[in-house]
C-alpha cells in the first residue's frame, strides 16, 4: 500500500474535526484503503458535497457514491434477475462486465440444477467484482449480447434503458425498426381510433391503391 498523503490526510482530518470525532490510525487507515486510491480533487469535492447535506461523519461508501465511482452498477439481486437471463440463448441479454463474469461463476452450478447455490455464487461474485470496480474507479461498461427472439431483444432493451444502464439514444440502435409507416398506422387503430382517424386511414389506403392523393380534408 502506498503512503498516505498529507492531501488526503487534510480532507479525512477536516472531516472527522468537524463533525467532532476523534482520530485514530484504524479509522485513517480504513479510510485510506478505500477511498484513497480515487483522485484527491474528486475526494475534496465528494467531502464538500457531503458536509453541505448531512449532520453525521460519511462512511466511504457516502464519498464513493458522490464521487460517482458507484456509477449504475444495480443491486445484487437486480444483477441477478437479469443475469439468469442468459441460460437461454433466445433472450437479449443487457448487462455489465461484473454481471456477466460473476455469471459466468455461477453458470456451472445453475447448470448442474442448484439454482439457489446459483445464486449465492453469484450474488458473492457480483459484490466482489462491483467493490473491486470501485475501488479501482474502473468506469461502468455496459454491452448487449442479443438473442434470436426479437420480442424478447425489445422488452430487455427498453427494461436496460428504464433501470439507467442504456441510454435511449444507445437503445435505438438495438430496437427493431418498423418494416413501414402503415403498418404502425394500422396498430395504432386497433388500440382504439375515432371515426374520423379511421375515415382518414381508410382514405389512405385508397390513395396506395389509386396511386393518387386523394385525401378528405379535417
């Protein structure tokens, strides 16, 4: 381990001075396995954010977290509802690389039919990794292993995007695009359309046929 810093040593014993707690070498030393190893601007910055919102001293979890080296990694078991996914080929997978490597550990077990044991291999696997990422602000790297069920792909990529690990922008390049306007149109009316989007559908449907633009005005 690399010697404490007198920088960080500022920020840790500002904070521990202000909210009134005594130093001491386990709690600096702890401190420092932790959160030292993160750039000493983002750590002053965190430490300030912090002091502006709480009464009570952060633990390094709270400074890890406003200096965003927690990133969108999700809850063990979120992690683990979408891992489970991948023992079928046919589901469009959106995961993490500490999802898919601690998947990978308890795929052997899932396999061998102990899904519970599956689970805790997992679940052990996935913090371990996530707590390793974070301590080494390794950016959150997110990527797609697509299915063969292009129902599923759609229902998996919108569910990415709803929990934060896809954009939308990202997302669009995964959803299948509609093979022609019309046919939306037509999905569209059976979701229940007026008398008159029906009328303008059915004048539509003429003018394709006709070739010319016949159109009723509204």
């Amino acid at each position: 381990m690399t010697k404490i810093t007198d920088e960080f040593l500022a920020v840790i014993g500002g904070l521990l001075e202000l909210y009134g707690q005594q130093a001491s070498t386990t709690k600096v030393n702890i401190y420092w396995s932790t959160v030292g190893q993160y750039p000493i601007e983002s750590l002053r910055k965190a430490a300030n954010a912090w002091v502006r919102k709480s009464e009570f001293m952060p633990k390094p979890a709270d400074l890890i977290k406003l200096m965003g080296g927690a990133g969108n990694h999700l809850s063990p078991d979120e992690a683990w509802a979408i891992a489970i996914l991948a023992s079928d080929e046919t589901n469009t997978v959106v995961w993490t690389n500490e999802i898919a490597k601690a998947w990978s550990q308890a795929e052997i077990v899932y396999r061998n039919g102990d899904k519970i044991g599956a689970r805790r291999t997992f679940i052990e696997a996935y913090e371990r990794l996530v707590n390793e990422s974070m301590m080494h602000c390794r950016p959150l790297e997110v990527f797609v292993s697509l299915g063969e069920n292009k129902e599923k792909r759609a229902d998996a990529i919108n569910h990415a995007v709803f929990t934060g690990l896809l954009t939308q922008e990202r997302a669009e390049r995964y959803l299948p695009k509609p093979e022609n306007t019309f046919a939306m149109l037509e999905h569209k009316t059976e979701k229940g359309a007026s008398d008159k989007s029906l009328s303008h559908l059915a004048n539509i449907r003429q003018m394709l046929k006709t070739g010319r633009a016949h159109v009723t005005s509204s």
